[in-house]
C-alpha cells in the first residue's frame, strides 16, 4: 500500500510512497514506517510518555510520514488528528486490508478467565473442526501453530491486532479467538471489531482502577465488547447484567441456559454434567479449581452458539491440555510444584485456596507485586498470602521503576499485620530455589504472579524470563530434575 491510499481516507495528499509498516513505539521503525505520536497514558503512580517527543527519533530511523495530534511543521507528510490512538487503528485495519471481514471473531473479556476460556474456546474450535486462530496473554495461534505472544499486553497494539488478522485470513482461517481487555478497549487497541460472538467471564469492581478510576468506568469499558458483538454470552452472575440484555444473547452460570450441575472436583480435573438448549451430556475438564467450571460454561457456550455440536464440545473439554502458566503443574511427587498467573489478591485466594484442598502437608508460596500498578494490590496479596499459605516469599515481580524494596515492605507490612509467616528474598530465582529446598514430601509450592510471562522487567529492562525453566533448574538442583513430573 502507498502513502497515498493509506492517508486518502482522512484526506490529505501524500506521495506515493510505499508504506512498510506502522507503529508508534519509535523504537520499532523502520525505513518506510509511518509513525503515529500517541500521548501517553496518565497513571496515578507515573508521568506518562507522549509520542510527540520521539517524533524525532522515528525520523533519524527512515519514517516516511507522520501521525499527530499537535500543531507541527515536519520534512515528512504530517497527518494532524484528534485522536492519534484511534487514527492509529484506523490505519491498521486499512494497511492490512480488513482482515476482519474475512473472518469470525469470538472475543472474551473478564476480570478473571479471559486466557483460559480464550484458550479453550480455541481448542473447542480446532477438535471440532473449525480452523481458528488465537489471539490471547498466553501465546497466538495460527490453526494448530503456536507462538509467543506479542508483548506484555494481553491485546497487543493495533496494528499487530490487524497483522495476526491479516495471516489469519492468508492462513485460510474461519475464525479468530481473541482475548480482549479492558486496557485494549479504552486504549483502542482493538477499534473497528466487531463480533459474531462476545463473552464476558467475570467482573470484580476493584481491578484496574488506576486506569479507570472507577468500578463503573470500568465495566462500562468491559461493556463494550458486548455491545459490538451480534451474540453475548454472560455469566449469570455479572452486577449490571439487565443492561447488557437488550440484545441477543446466550446467558451461562446458575439459571442460565447453560449450566453445570453435580461437580466433582478430583485431582485429574473437573466433573459435571453439562446442561445446554442443545442438549445434556458428562463432562470432563482436565484442570484444577473448581473456578474453571465457569471458563468452561462461557467456552461451551460460545462453541454450541458458533455451531459445535454438544458431542463435539464435550470430547474437546475432555482432551484440553489446560494453558501455560495457569495452575500449570511442574511436578507432582515427592512435592508439588505448581505455577500460576495469579497477580492480584482475588485470584491468588482461589489459587491458594483450590491447592489446599488436594495438599496433604505444607503449602508454601512464592509471591511479588507489580511496580506502576495500583498499590492496593500490595496490601491484598500480603493479606491473602498470609491466611492461606503456611509460608511465603516475597519476591520480586515486574518492579519496573519503582523501588523494588518498598514493594516487598508493603507486602511483608500486610502479611505482619495477618500474622503470617515469611521471608523476604528479593532475586526472584533465589525466592523459588529457596521454597523449593523447604518443600518435603506431600507439600505444595505454588509460584504466583508470572505464570507464562517471558520478561522480567526490573527498572527500564526486560529481562529475558522463564519461571517453569527456572523450576525445573532449581529441582535438578536438587536432584529431582528426573523424578516425576505430569
């Protein structure tokens, strides 16, 4: 595409330059890039950046054009707009072609659970013979391929959206499963979407509230991804739920229209029978927590809603491998060894909570907190950490720029307050060494906060990070680098 077609939508004339690409990260152009100066997000606890000041860098780096929101004279065509994150998707989906007219897009929005019913409606789709791709915080997929996922974001920017749409198509996909947040709908990532199918999982009203402000903010953002989808599937339990009905819809959960009854929780996974308008049948989920039943329903919903047939739906939840990072267990005997993504005090009580179940001796923990994230949450991991493990060590977790050790003392601080014991060890690699030396046989150790996460950020580097390769160096260590694992 030429710089002409690109910028023609929004009227101004430009060369007929080709365009390579477009982003506004300035440190990811190149020469035939346009670059879009998005102003930064302001955030409680930082000065946000503002792409207008690396305007010049994108130009040393070969940008043949630029996008705006201030009053500049530039050597290169200037495209001045209100709202440079919203132009920014605009230009995406043009660049690439439209790719989502192409294809059948099912999102899912939660509080808690978008990875995994993401996931496993992706995996419903593929068992049940409708190629789709995936989209999602744990990883993409292209059909059967897998890949790393782009980023830290759970939705990455616009125009990656709109090129992972964009193969999709050329992939011969039908569908693409995407995993939305609520970040990627009040940021624009995802502007433009619309969906066959939009399923929103859960809601808790204290999360992200450093950058809606408040709970309603944010719902109303979740809310969003209702209102641009053809069907909702919702959980019975959402707050506000009348007002998201005036539309066609498929309701989960307790006195839906699908809905679980008789679960059995067992260390294998998830028993239940599965009640749908299409029919009854037995089910098995091979993961653990009994919250899973929930990501469940809204996957079954979505893939019975698309077209699956129940038989199909039921053999695909039994053959599901579960997704990386969530309740992933690394090792079963002498101890086990389990990760998780649990990054806020909500999701670390079920996690905890559902391991104490199926453990016969001590559950230990190893747990941080994010730099430049609400410090609330600091307060409710140490609470949550010391009623419900036996031990924990507070680590680090994506400090970023701020102090690490005033991160951990707020965490032990919370954890005191409790009566909880613990240790402060703030080498994330040392922390895991250490738990898993005190482990002895019939014990838990359950590693929260990074699950599938492949960076560690600590001040402004992203280190390269893999907690289950770091597990299993630290068992191996211990001479249990060959003793059993799942």
């Amino acid at each position: 595409m030429t710089l002409e077609e690109l910028f023609a939508p929004f009227g101004l004339k430009a060369p007929p330059l080709r365009v390579l690409g477009l982003t506004l990260d300035s440190r990811r152009v190149e020469p035939g890039y346009v670059f879009v100066a998005v102003p930064g997000v302001p955030l409680p606890h930082r000065k946000p950046l503002d792409g207008h000041d690396f305007i010049p860098e994108a130009l040393a780096k070969g940008a043949i054009a630029v996008v705006g929101e201030r009053e500049l004279s530039l050597p290169v065509p200037y495209l001045r707009v209100g709202d440079a994150r919203g132009a920014l998707a605009h230009l995406a989906r043009h660049f690439f072609g439209e790719p989502d007219r192409k294809l059948a897009l099912l999102g899912i929005t939660g509080s808690k659970g978008k990875s995994t019913t993401a996931s496993l409606l992706h995996h419903l789709l593929q068992a049940g013979e409708k190629p789709a791709a995936l989209l999602s915080t744990v990883g993409l997929r292209l059909g059967k391929e897998a890949r790393p996922n782009i980023g830290h974001f759970t939705t990455p920017e616009a125009p990656e959206v709109y090129g992972f749409l964009r193969e999709a198509v050329e992939r011969g996909l039908e569908a693409a499963v995407l995993e939305v947040s609520s970040h990627a709908l009040a940021l624009k990532r995802v502007e433009g979407l619309s969906y066959r199918i939009g399923v929103f999982v859960s809601f808790y009203p204290d999360d992200h509230l450093d950058l809606h402000g408040t709970a309603e903010a944010y719902f109303a953002t979740k809310a969003l991804l209702v209102e641009r989808s053809h069907l909702a599937v919702l959980n019975t339990r959402l707050p506000h739920l009348k007002r998201l009905l005036p539309r066609p819809h498929l309701l989960f959960g307790p006195g839906g229209e699908v809905w679980g009854e008789g679960l059995r929780e067992g260390e294998e996974g998830l028993r239940f029978t599965l009640h749908t308008p299409w029919g009854s049948g037995e089910a098995f989920l091979p993961m653990l927590g009994r919250y899973n039943l929930d990501n469940a329903l809204a996957a079954s919903a979505a893939a019975l809603a698309y077209g699956l047939s129940l038989e199909k739906v039921l053999q695909g939840l039994a053959t599901f491998r579960g997704v990386p990072g969530r309740m992933e267990v690394v090792q079963k005997k002498p101890f086990r060894v389990v990760i998780d993504f649990a990054h806020t005090g909500k999701s670390l009580e079920e996690a905890l909570k559902t391991l104490r179940a199926t453990t016969r001796g001590r559950l230990l923990l190893v747990v941080g907190a994010a730099g430049e994230r609400d410090p609330r949450r600091r307060e409710d991991i140490g609470r949550v950490a010391a009623r419900l493990a036996d031990k924990t060590f507070f680590t680090e977790e994506d400090h970023r720029t701020e102090d690490l050790q005033a991160i951990l003392e707020a965490l032990a601080k919370a954890a005191g307050e409790e009566g909880g014991l613990y240790e402060i060890i703030p080498d994330r690699k040392e922390a895991i060494f250490r738990a898993l030396s005190e482990a002895r046989e019939g014990d838990t150790v359950l590693l929260a906060g990074k699950g599938h996460e492949r960076t560690l950020e600590r001040g402004t580097l992203a280190l390269p990070w893999d907690e289950k390769a770091v597990a299993l160096e630290g068992l191996t260590a211990l001479g249990l680098g060959g003793g059993e694992h799942p």
